[in-house]
C-alpha cells in the first residue's frame, strides 16, 4: 500500500513538471524575432499595424501537417507586399492540446508595423 501511495505521489508530481495539462492545455509563450526596429526604417505616422498567424496541427500521435515558421507568419502578416519591411516585431507561441495531446495545434503569432519605400 505504501510503495502505492508513493508511486502515485511521484507520478503526479512528474505529471506537474512537465507543464502541460494532461486533458487541455492552451498555453501561450513570448518568443524572439529579430526584426527591423523604427530607427532602422523611416517610420511614418501611417505605418498599418498588422497581426498574422502561422499553425500547424497533429493529430493521434501519426500524422502532423501546416507551417508554424517565422517566415511563413511575417509573409502573411506582409500579405504578399514585396517591397514593405515588418518592424517592431513581437513573436509569440499560442499552443492547445487535446486530451494528453492526441490534437495539438501551435502557432506562431506576429504583431508589427509595416514601412514601405
């Protein structure tokens, strides 16, 4: 009974370091994003400020699909505009989890300003 009690107190407390939930997680983590800054373009007061997202899913453990890059979330959040630079950017990580992980999805998500020539 005791090795029991001792067994189920140490897989929980494991269960507990590992940071997610076991039948739903939606975490949301900052992340790094080297980018261009106001002092590197020519802010202008009229500079859109835009938001893009780039995800991708799992499903049972097999199969696993879509594009959480940086590059794909900035192309987007450019919208095909060749010739604008993204600036002050902030990156960060949205992740839901399904019943111990059996769906994910996670994402990459960027906010910033758009400058162009």
């Amino acid at each position: 009974m005791r090795i029991a009690v001792r067994r189920s107190v140490l897989a929980l407390v494991l269960v507990g370091f590992t940071g997610c939930g076991l039948v739903y997680t939606d975490v949301r983590v900052p992340r790094a994003y080297r980018s261009a800054t106001p002092s590197d373009v020519r802010p202008q007061p009229a500079d859109q400020a835009v938001s893009a997202e780039a995800c991708y899913q799992s499903l049972l453990y097999l199969v696993a699909w879509g594009d959480a890059s940086y590059a794909s979330a900035a192309s987007r959040a450019l919208g095909g505009d060749a010739g604008a630079t993204l600036y002050d950017v902030k990156a960060d990580v949205k992740a839901t989890s399904l019943l111990f992980g059996l769906y994910s999805r996670v994402c990459t998500v960027l906010t910033g300003k758009v400058a162009r020539p």
